[in-house]
C-alpha cells in the first residue's frame, strides 16, 4: 500500500509543530490534520503541489509504500525504493549527539553531496 508519508518526512525536516506549521503554509486545520494522519482517501494534486513546492522535494520523497505479504519478488520493483522508508528522529537531535570531529567529516561529505548536487 502506498502512504503519503507526511510525518516521517517532517521528523526528519526537524519540523517540530508538523500541523502548525502546514496551516501556516496555507492548508486549513482540516487538510492538514488528515494529511498528517494519512487519513485521505485520495490525495488531491493540488496539495501534493503544494507540499512539493513548500519543501522543494517531488512526490516520491513524501511517500512510502509497504508490500503486501503475498507478493514474491517484491525488491525487485520499482516501487520498492519506496519500501521501508522509516527514519526515526530528527536528523538535528542526531547531531547534537555527535561529537565534534565527526560534525566537521560530515561537514565536508554534505559540502561534497552538494556539489554533485549543483552539477
């Protein structure tokens, strides 16, 4: 089953009101709450613009997808780097616990990932 995804995204972010923060963005109480909750029945294009736009990401990084128990062979899909997608923690709650030299090695391996990024 496919998820929207919402709250782990956001954890990671460092996003520590998730539904203060989306009503600032511009979604009302309602469409918020059951975004965060994955209670949507169908996700509406227009908010899944939306989300992507507010943290400039596409919609594969908002969503997760667990494979039904039945389905042999699962790794070898697409959709499987979808598959257990299950962060937990902020990534800034993990840097605090890191001492300093290895926040100056990860310094330098983002800078790098940036590049590559920019290229």
């Amino acid at each position: 089953m496919i998820t929207l995804d919402l709250t782990r995204f956001m954890e990671t972010k460092g996003i520590q009101y998730p539904l203060q923060f989306l009503i600032q963005a511009g979604f009302t109480y309602h469409t918020a709450n059951r975004l965060l909750r994955n209670q949507i029945i169908k996700l509406n294009y227009k908010h899944l613009e939306k989300l992507c736009l507010l943290f400039n990401c596409t919609p594969n990084d908002l969503l997760s997808w667990t494979p039904p128990s039945s389905l042999n062979g699962a790794e070898k899909l697409m959709l499987y780097k979808l598959a257990g997608r299950k962060r937990k923690g902020s990534l800034v709650s993990k840097l605090i616990q890191l001492p300093e030299d290895k926040i100056d090695q990860l310094s330098q391996m983002l800078d790098k990932l940036a590049s590559e990024n920019n290229s």
